[in-house]
C-alpha cells in the first residue's frame, strides 16, 4: 500500500506542475496579446510605461522625504548631544542680574534697599550704600561664586 501512495502522489504532483505550466502560458500569452494589439497594443503599452515612470518617481519621493527627515532627526541629536555635553557659560545681562540678586544679594544679611546692580557683558558694577564692610566683603564673595560672572567692579559706600 505505501509504494501505491508514493506513486499515486507523484503522479499528482506531476499533473499539478502541468496544470501551473500550462496557466503560466496562458497568462503570458493573454498578456502579449494584450499588449501587442495591433489596434490599441501601442497605447496599452505606453500607457503601462507611463504608470511605470509614475511609480518610480512616487518611490524615489518617498525615498527622498524619508532621507530628509531621517536627516532632521540626526541634526536634532547632534544638536541635542551638544548641548548635553557643552554647558553654556553665558548668560544674558538680564538673567545674570536675575541670578546675583537671587544667589548674592538675597543671601546678605544687611540691609540692600540703597545698593544699586548693573551688569554689562558679564560684569557686575555695584554702587550705593551698605550697612558695614563685612557685608561688603560677603556681597563680593558671594558675587564672584554666581555662575556667569566674569568681574565685579565695586564702587559701594560704607554708612
């Protein structure tokens, strides 16, 4: 019984592959005469050619929008990582005021009310009154640990 199904199953396979054969010819052969029309053949396949052309170009626009985007995103890393990796030291005049009065001039014990702040590229220009020359000194050191400033010109008086 087990060599009747070998052969038996062959032998379908063998009809099965006839039978794919002869449909593969047939498309082929609906297709040529599809397209080698003598009436409408040439239209067929210039048509065909055009829609061809047309998908090609849709998938180098894609592929292009793709590679412009993937471009975008690489650029935003880097600059990402660059700024991760690189602090920035420099601060606006405004912001670097922001920052004295918060971290120096908050912290003083004395009284600031007479004390006047000007900061141009960095630099802290101080003018007015203050209450002794140990606030000064404190007002000054702590001043000089504010991230971003780069000098401090103090031309403060004692009461």
């Amino acid at each position: 019984m087990g060599a009747w199904v070998s052969t038996h199953t062959t032998a379908l396979e063998e009809q099965m592959k006839r039978l794919t054969s002869f449909l593969i010819g047939a498309v082929a052969a609906a297709v040529a005469a599809y397209l080698f029309d003598p009436d409408r053949g040439r239209s067929r396949r210039a048509r065909l050619a055009d829609q061809a052309a047309a998908g090609l170009r849709d998938v180098k626009e894609t592929v292009k929008a793709s590679a412009e985007y993937q471009q975008g995103v690489v650029k935003g890393a880097a600059h990402d990582l660059k700024e991760a990796v690189t602090p920035d030291d420099s601060f606006s005049d405004d912001t670097l005021l922001q920052k004295v009065r918060s971290e120096a001039v908050g912290r003083l014990n004395g009284s600031t009310a007479d004390l006047e702040i000007d900061i141009t590229d960095g630099r802290v220009r101080l003018s007015g009154r203050l209450d002794s020359a140990e606030d000064r000194d404190r007002l000054l050191e702590l001043i000089g640990q504010v991230e971003g400033v780069s000098g401090i010109e103090d031309q403060t008086r004692i009461q």
